[in-house]
C-alpha cells in the first residue's frame, strides 16, 4: 500500500509540475499536501531551476463573476510574430520582436526565459511513471473506488438539486444554452 501510495504522490506533483508550467493554478491544499510529504514535491524549486518567475496566486482559487454578455468582454491580444526552434525534439516557441520587460516567458531580446517545456527524456520518464501507476493494481482499485464514492455523492446531489438547477436555469434571460440542452 505504501508503493501504491508513494505513486499517487508523484502522479500528483507531475500533474502540479505541469500545471504550474504552463503558468496554471491548481489546488492549494495539493500544493501543500505534497510539499508535506517532500521537499522533492515542490514545484516552486523546479519553476526556479528553469528560471521561470511565475507569478502565482498563493491565496485561494477566485471565483468567476457572472457575466452575460462574455464574449463582449473578451481583449484579443495584438498580433505578434512568434518563430518555432527544435530543441533535442521538442518545439519551442521564440518571440519574433522584441518584448516588454515583464514578459513571463521571453527575455527583451525574445528568447526565452527558461526551458517551459520539459525536455523530451523527462516527458517519457513522467509519461513511463504515469503508466506505471494506471497499471499498478493497488492504485487501480483505491482510483475504482473513489470514483465510485464521488459518483454516488453526485447523484445524491443531482437528486437533491434537481428542481432548483432546472428553474436556475430557465430564468436566464439568453437560454440558448437551455435551448441545446433540450
């Protein structure tokens, strides 16, 4: 149980590594969890030795506001000019012109600022441990059951919920997203 254990640990931090990568947030109580169980499961380190200065919210997760008219709301960025550069197989991204100074990945003169991607060889290595763990018997049935037990406490909300959701969601004034669902 405890190698079973040991590898959803590290299926966690690959998850929280790449999340936090490619500059997205994840779950601060997995954050803290695995920085519990090692220092080795700390992504802040790994963002550190890539020279990426990744400005992320060490608070709690905000909530979205309700917007009616979203795509009104949205700012497309200007256009820029973005070149491809192989790297020992994997295609890095290189900024055409020159940047702001504040750019997270690109320095001013637009090469990047650390190595986002990881390298080919520690992709396979997380992708080999990953199928490790989906095969592993023990991991297999600790996922089968959790799944179940968060089905059942779903369907035990869809029961209790259902009515309200379905008025929610007729008293939107654009429902076609009310539309499709019927």
């Amino acid at each position: 149980m405890k190698e079973a254990a040991r590898l959803l640990a590290e299926a966690m931090f690959i998850r929280e590594k790449y999340m936090a990568m490619s500059l997205q947030e994840n779950c601060q109580t997995t954050r803290k969890a695995l920085n519990e169980i090692d220092d080795e499961f700390n992504v802040d380190i790994i963002l550190k030795n890539r020279e990426i200065k990744a400005d992320r919210h060490k608070g709690e997760m905000k909530k979205q506001k309700k917007v009616e008219d979203f795509y009104d709301q949205i700012k497309l960025p200007d256009a820029c000019d973005y070149k491809f550069e192989n790297r020992d197989g994997v295609f890095c991204i290189i900024a055409g012109t020159p940047l702001k100074p504040d750019s997270v990945f690109f320095k001013k003169d637009g090469t990047p600022k650390g190595q986002i991607a990881p390298s080919r060889d520690e992709f396979l290595q997380d992708y080999y441990l990953l199928l490790a763990t989906c095969a592993n018997g023990p991991v297999r049935s600790f996922a089968t059951r959790q799944l179940e037990y968060l089905d059942g406490k779903f369907r035990l909300h869809e029961l209790m919920n259902c009515q309200k959701e379905l008025a929610e969601i007729k008293e939107v004034p654009k429902r076609d997203y009310y539309n499709v669902r019927k």
